[in-house]
C-alpha cells in the first residue's frame, strides 16, 4: 500500500468522559466531526455501544484495567441517530460505524437505517458490522448475547441482499423476512461492508473472508505495535485462502491509539499508543502503510480540535 493512498480517519468522542476527559454533548460531537473535515481527515467513525461497565467487559476481551476501574459505568451517543446527523453536517468525510451490534436492531430495520444514512450522505458511508462484545450493555438493555456470532451471521443474510437492493423471502434460525426490499432505496451505490474483529477466531474470520469488503481490527486499547496487527491479520488471510479468497480483495484497517502529548494516554490505561514526535508518529502510519493497511482510524489524545490539529501534521508529514 502506498502512504498516499492509505485513508486516516479519528474516532469521535460520543462517549462518556471522551472529550478530553468531559462528557460531550451532541453537538460538540458535531463540532468535531466538521473540524475533522476541515483539517483533511479522511474519514470519522461511531462506535456502537450504549452501556459499558469496562473492568468487566474489558477483562472478557482479554484487557485487564487497573482495579480502580471496578464499579466504573458509561455509555454514548446513539450510534445510527447520531450517523444521520452527521451525514448532513459533513460534505466529505467517509462515515463509518466500528462497529454496529447486529444483536441492538432487527436487520432488516438495521439495512434501511444504513440505507437512509446512505442517502442522506450521499453515498459516503461505510457499514461496519460485528457481533457484540459487552455482556453488561446486552443484560442492562434487553438484548440476547448468547450465541452472538450466531445471530450474526444470519443477520448478514439480511442486510448484506437488502442494502444490494435485493427482494427476497428469509427463513433463519433467528430472523424471518417475508418478500422483503428497501422501498424507496437509496439512489447512492451500496456501501461498503466492514466486519471487525479482535482475537479472529474462526467463525468471524470466516465471515469476514466471505462477506466483507473492509476488515478492521480494533487494537487501540493494546499494544499498536506493528507486530500485534500482524498477529490479528494472520487467521483472516488464512481464511481467506482457506474458503478460496484472494486476501489482497479484501481492505485491511485497524484502529489505533495516538498519544500527540508528552505526558500519559489516560484514555484507555493498557493501550501502548504511537507517540513521539510528529514525524515519529507518522513513521508508525507509514509502516501500517507499508503492510498493506488501506484504512487507519485513530483514538488520538488530546481527543479534542487541539489534537485534530495536531494529527493534521502528522498527516501533512506523512503525505509530503
């Protein structure tokens, strides 16, 4: 992958205390995603979750936080509603979502939203879609999380036909559609389909080798080192040549943490950011780069304008 063609998008703060360690309201979020355009990131993305308690859930993914984080609880914006918004405050900027819980909506409803933000943007969205990972927002909300990836995969019989265009009749194990079609469907091609993952364990990495166009692996919260990409990115290319796909169809992406202070990244205390100076931080990007990443997303600190500003150099380092 050429440098001048690898995309750098930021995550945005809808979270709690994620705006420089206050809690932004919606149209803070918006604010940001506007300067995020104006500066020259390539894209901006919404994660999907609605409750965290992370000492919890983190320790379930394998992250073990400090004990002071027990009793923690949080949440965020509304992923999709929030989409929508910023489909018609931006002009540019790809939209993404990393990624959309296919256990919070019926699928068949899940398609029209992405559908209607599809529009609404024109044509710049990105659907990024997994299978849940915090049992605590699923037991607080309502929502099954047992045989997630289950549910998962018969959602993508779903939305991947319906944002296609597709009428079509679906009997599954979890979900039923009777003659089913987007009315009216969005005049903008179909978006792109991102699957992530984080350990790529079988049953996901092969359902990114059959049905993505984009894979992500969310690594900001370890270590971003070159090395544990690679790691991740071994059982999905093995997939892929496993259930007959050429890996170099399918984009790589990862999202990583960046430290562009001198002091501590004290959003998430086990991440191992890229940090150093700007021309450091852009030699980390250009190794990605060089490893075949077509797309890298960024939980940068400060997670404010400042650091968008500051991440704009990096940028503007990185492509000269």
């Amino acid at each position: 992958m050429n440098v001048l063609d690898m995309k750098v998008g930021v995550l945005l703060p809808a979270w709690t205390g994620s705006l420089d360690g206050e809690t932004p309201t919606l149209s803070q979020v918006l604010s940001f995603a506007a300067h995020a355009e104006t500066v020259g990131l390539d894209s901006i993305w919404l994660t999907d979750h609605l409750y965290w308690e992370p000492y919890a859930d983190f320790r379930a993914v394998g992250i073990e936080l400090p004990a002071d984080w027990a009793g923690v609880k949080g949440g965020q914006w509304e992923c999709w509603t929030t989409a929508a918004a910023l489909a018609t405050q931006t002009t540019k900027v790809t939209i993404g979502t990393l990624v959309s819980n296919t256990a919070f909506r019926n699928p068949a409803l899940l398609a029209r939203m992405a559908d209607t933000v599809n529009e609404l943007s024109n044509g710049r969205l990105i659907v990024g879609l997994g299978a849940g990972d915090f049992a605590s927002e699923h037991r607080a909300y309502g929502f099954d999380f047992e045989r997630r990836v289950g549910r998962f995969e018969d959602s993508l019989q779903i939305i991947l036909p319906l944002l296609k265009g597709e009428r079509f009749s679906h009997v599954g194990e979890f979900h039923r559609l009777e003659d089913a079609e987007l009315l009216p469907k969005s005049s903008a091609p179909a978006p792109p389909i991102l699957i992530g993952t984080l350990k790529g364990k079988p049953r996901m990495s092969r359902l990114a080798a059959q049905h993505a166009d984009i894979w992500n692996c969310m690594i900001a919260f370890g270590d971003c080192a070159i090395e544990t990409y690679l790691g991740a990115w071994a059982p999905i290319r093995a997939a892929c040549e496993r259930f007959g796909r050429d890996p170099a169809t399918l984009m790589q992406s990862a999202t990583v943490a960046v430290n562009l202070t001198d002091g501590p990244y004290p959003i998430v205390p086990t991440s191992t950011p890229f940090s150093g100076s700007v021309e450091q931080i852009a030699d980390r990007f250009a190794e990605y780069a060089a490893n075949n990443v077509g797309h890298l997303s960024v939980i940068p600190h400060p997670w404010n304008e400042a650091g968008l500003d500051k991440l704009a150099q990096v940028l503007a380092c990185l492509r000269r």
